[in-house]
C-alpha cells in the first residue's frame, strides 16, 4: 500500500500582504529538504483572515494560483492552502489542491464563521470535495467546518470508506485552542481517518491572536505531530496505509454507521 508523506506549514501571516507572504512561503518551502507528497499550508495564507474581499480576493487565473502552481512544479508535491477568490462577482473561502502538472481542485468553505461577517460577505459552498491522490481519499475543509461533524463525517458504503484523511486548513483563535485540538481528534477518531489540521500563528490585523497547535492525527486520535505552540514551525510525517487498513477491519465500527445522506 502507497504510505503518505506530509509535510505542514504553521507560519505567522502578515495583514492582508500576498507579496510578503508568498515570499515567506517561498523560504519555508523551499527549506524543506525531504521530499513530501503534500505541503499543506493554513487558511488564507496569502492575506491572513481579512474580511476585506475588495482588497484580498484573487481570481483563479491570479498571482497566489500561478505561485502555487509553480511551487507545485518546483518540489513536485501537492500545494493545499485556502485563499479568497473572486468568481463572477461572487466571493469564496476557497481551498486549493494543486498538483504539480498543474490540474487543480477546489473547495469552497461551507460553513462560514458567524462571528465576524465571512458569513454577510461570502459565499458558502454547496458540495464537499474528496480527491484521490496516490491510493489515498483526501477529504478538503476549512476552518469553522471543523465545529461540525456532520459535514465531516465519513460514510461506509459496499465495504469501502468514504476518505481516509481529513485536512483543515485554518485561521483558529488563540482562545479557543483547546476546542481546536479536543475536536480535531474527535473528528479522527469518529471517523476512522487521519486528520490534519494547520493553522497560524501570530496577531492579525484585529488583534486576534493564534497560537496555531497544528497536528497531524491517527485514526485511534494519536498525535503523531505537533507544532510548538506560537512558533514558526514546518513538519513532516509518513502516514501509513497499511496501519489505517489494518485498524479498519480490526475496529469495524464503520459498519454500523448510520447512513443518512447531506442536503445543500
């Protein structure tokens, strides 16, 4: 079975600066000296959380895509980090999956954060996104998704799981630091998959803090890593296949999941 190498980015972001911050990211990936089959990088990573669309938001054709695309190509590893995209007027939290041939894929946050006003200027998403990449089933979310496990629930269905990792990317406050690690096991654990969760460190242009705790999860709710809270700090982890199969069909709660089925 194809194990699964990762490699995560908690960095500082700087205030609604994509020239700076796609150079500190520049420095940072081109820092990491082993060869990861996904770099996984936080919640829009290019500009911080700006509910600023006018002054944040790219198109998909813009300079953050192009650069992902050629940082893809340069380390040849999947780039994954959310950013705010303009499509036909139309605003979203978006995560991009790049490849480095250049295909990508999209998610567009869904559950948009009620406390500030993401969820007045933006445009929730419709569909979730799982992709299949190297044997693996990657399931894409963001942020605030994370507080709720319907949406990132994992299906059994004719004896195949619906995903077998979970990546969050995130901007998670400070003071919710303990609601961020308790329910980032918790969603691996309910699901039987490895999650992921990256987020940032450092004050943003509201004076929140983040003390970014990024982890990378078992499915038995191991962390197999853990960035050092508050501190620039990048990652690496193989994730095995072969360990998320065999606890599979040791543990088989799968099967007697409740089957129910997600409206828009």
């Amino acid at each position: 079975m194809n194990d699964l190498k990762i490699t995560i980015v908690q960095s500082d972001l700087v205030w609604e600066n994509p020239t700076q911050n796609l150079s500190n990211f520049d420095k940072k990936i081109d820092a990491i000296t082993d060869q990861p089959d996904i770099i996984v990088l936080p919640e829009t990573f290019n500009t911080a959380f700006s509910i600023n669309p006018e002054k944040c938001s790219e198109i998909m054709e813009g300079n953050t895509v192009k650069w992902m695309h050629k940082k893809a190509f340069e380390k040849n590893a999947v780039i994954v980090g959310s950013l705010l995209v303009n499509e036909n007027g139309k605003i979203f939290n978006r995560i991009v999956w790049m490849q480095p041939d250049g295909s990508c894929f999209t998610y567009d946050k869904r559950h948009l954060f009620r406390m500030s006003d993401e969820y007045k200027l933006m445009n929730g998403g419709l569909k979730r996104k799982v992709i299949n990449y190297n044997g693996w089933n990657i399931n894409l979310l963001i942020c605030y998704d994370l507080r709720f496990p319907v949406w990132s629930k994992n299906t059994y269905k004719e004896g195949k799981y619906e995903f077998d990792l979970i990546i969050y990317a995130a901007n998670w406050p400070a003071a919710r630091s303990h609601i961020w690690q308790t329910l980032l096991k918790a969603r691996a654990i309910e699901n039987q998959a490895y999650v992921i969760g990256v987020n940032r460190i450092g004050k943003d242009g509201a004076g929140t803090d983040h003390t970014g705790d990024s982890m990378i999860i078992d499915p038995m709710g191991n962390v197999l890593q853990q960035a050092k809270p508050s501190e620039e700090e990048t990652l690496s982890v193989i994730l095995s296949k072969n360990f998320l199969q065999e606890f599979r069909n040791k543990f088989t709660v799968g099967l007697d999941w409740d089957n129910f089925s997600l409206q828009s």
